[in-house]
C-alpha cells in the first residue's frame, strides 16, 4: 500500500493565459469572452457578441500588447511558478506541476495527456487567482473537471478554491509594498493603492465574493505592514482597474483614486493585490496608463510594486495549499471550511459536488 509520500500527485496551476503573438489576440478575446462565466448570456447569442466583441477590440488590444513585446508573458511567468513550485515540494514525493491557461495554450485539453502520461493518484487543482471569482477560478475549474472527464482521468482531486490571506500569500506582498515604502518620497504619508481587476457589479450582487476576498487581502497587508518596523506611516486604499462596456462595475475606480491622490498632494504606491504575475494590467495599464495619469494630475511619487512572481513567501505559500488540500476534502480554502460570509453563495465551497 502507498504511504502518502510514495504517491504520485499532479498540481494543475492555472492562469488566464495572454496572447502568444499579435495574431493570438483576436482568437484570445473571443475564448475569453465566449466563456459563458464571462458573458452570461446562453448561445448562439453569447457565440455571436462574443465573435463581435473580440474582432471591435483586437485592434486596441494589439496596440496595448505591441507596449511590451508583441505578447503576454503570463505563460513563461507561470512555468516559472510552476517549476519553482516543485522544487519545495520535493520532500512530499513524487510530484509534477503543470500550468493550464484558460484563454489560450495551453489549455486543459493541450495538456490532460502529459497528466494521464503521468499517472498520478491524486490531483490538486491551484488556481493563481487568490481571490476567488466564479469568473477566473470557478471557470478554470469547470474547464478542467469537463476535460479530465471525458479523458477519463479518474483519481481523486482536491480544489482549493481560494486564499486571500494565506499568510505566504500575505507575507510576499507586504515584503514588495515595503521595498516599496523605502524609496518613495517622504514629504508626508504615502498613499498606497491595493488595485485588483475589477467585475461588473451584478455578478457580485448575485453571491460572488471577489470584492470581499480582495478587501480580506488588502487588509491582511495593512495589519502585516504596521507591524513592521521602519516602515512609518501610510495611508491606505482598495481601488479597481480595468473596466470595459457599459454595466457598472464595482469601485471605487483606480483612476478616481489615483486623481484624489494628486488633489491630495500625496505620492501613491500602487500594489496589483489580485495579480500573481505581470501582464497588459500591469504593465501597460499600470506602469504606463495610469502613470500618466498620475503625472497629468500631480501625484509627487507614483511607484508601482512588482507582482509577485517567484518571490518565496508566495511560493512557500502555494506549497503550503497543496500539503493541505491533499489532506483535505474535494474544495478546500487555504484554512478548510468555507470562509466567505454568508451572502457570497457564489462561493465554491458551497457547491462541490458541481464542480
């Protein structure tokens, strides 16, 4: 019989996935949006907005990737994590780490034949979205048990679903945003700015608890933060960022915030709260757009922290989920049961049989 050390586990990473070229743009919005957690609406109409949504925003899209080198870097990012993951993990035994992008390759269906090559007895499923969303890891997760199912991948799997204040997870950012704090200008409190994608409103109204998990994040940096030394005085703000189309989206925006800094006559430190790796939200959006805007409207400072990456504490942190989920239930948060209040019914814990 095989101890828990001698068997063989597969962690599928997942990240959105970006563009690999500039011709992958159009066919990566149209895979984003013809996800029916992105654009609720049923077929063939989602098929069709979605067909006519990517081909309107290739163009801009390509504009913003051609910033940083014709592509997205989310994929070499995530293999790094990916390998780095494993190194830690070589105490538990066996264990193989596989990335699957949601939006473009690869996909699950690129890579559920190297998994089942590799025959593992269990399989934890990690998301690189802390926060939890039915939009990025409930979407990821259908993707793959589809996949898996019709593969006939039939072993044990363990989601986590969420870990926004997972204490590697936390311990990574408050290391970056302090690095941070020792360089801008000092001439009064810094502002700083925990900036996460933002969602429509209706989805969270409808029991997504994104925003809440987010708020559990920037906190959680906050409280770690006072308590280390030399880092002085600060003031804080939760803000969103990029938002498209006409619904309402959840606030207050990244650019209100950062022009109330400027009237304030503060220098601001912009922390991606919701980001694990670099992409166009951080660095077009954030390191150039928002820049910008920070300069027109007279912000002292502006200094934007680095994703984490690689950093460590955040990897310790990942390792740290996957030694708990193997000992846990089918969907695991980072502390076990459910964490999210009542009102986020969107969460994953609560339906895992359907996921």
């Amino acid at each position: 019989m095989k101890t828990q050390a001698d068997k063989r586990v597969a962690v599928i990473l997942f990240n959105l996935g970006g563009p690999d070229n500039l011709d992958a743009v159009q066919p990566f919005l149209f895979n984003l949006f013809r996800d029916p957690a992105i654009l609720r609406l049923p077929n063939p109409f989602r098929w069709f907005l979605a067909k006519l949504i990517s081909k309107r925003r290739a163009p801009v899209a390509k504009d913003i990737y051609r910033q940083i080198g014709d592509r997205s870097p989310i994929l070499e990012e995530t293999e790094e994590q990916a390998k780095a993951l494993e190194l830690v993990l070589r105490d538990r035994g066996e264990v193989r780490v596989f990335t699957s992008m949601r939006y473009w390759r690869p996909f699950s269906g690129d890579i559920i034949g190297d998994v089942m090559a590799f025959q593992p007895d269990a399989v934890v499923l990690l998301p690189l979205y802390p926060q939890f969303s039915t939009t990025t890891t409930e979407s990821s997760v259908l993707d793959w048990r589809k996949t898996a199912k019709k593969a006939g991948l039939d072993v044990p799997h363990h989601t986590i679903c969420c870990y926004p204040d997972e204490d590697g997870l936390i311990a990574a950012h408050t290391a970056r945003v302090k690095d941070a704090l020792q360089t801008i200008k000092k001439d009064g409190k810094p502002r700083i700015l925990f900036s996460a994608h933002g969602l429509p409103k209706k989805i969270v109204e409808a029991g997504d608890p994104y925003q809440w998990q987010v708020e559990q994040t920037s906190q959680a940096v906050i409280a770690r933060l006072r308590e280390e030394p030399g880092v002085g005085e600060f003031e804080t703000a939760v803000c969103y960022q990029s938002r498209v189309g006409p619904l309402e989206w959840i606030g207050p925006s990244t650019e209100v915030e950062i022009i109330r800094a400027g009237k304030d006559g503060k220098s601001i430190i912009v922390s991606p709260i919701a980001f694990v790796s670099e992409h166009s939200e951080t660095l077009v959006e954030l390191d150039i757009e928002y820049r910008r805007l920070a300069l027109k409207h007279g912000v002292k400072d502006y200094i934007r922290v680095p994703a984490l990456k690689t950093h460590p504490h955040f990897i310790a942190g990942l390792a740290h989920l996957v030694r708990k989920a193997l000992e846990s239930g089918p969907v695991c948060s980072h502390k076990g049961p459910r964490i999210c209040p009542g009102a986020h019914g969107g969460c994953l814990q609560g339906k895992p049989e359907g996921v």
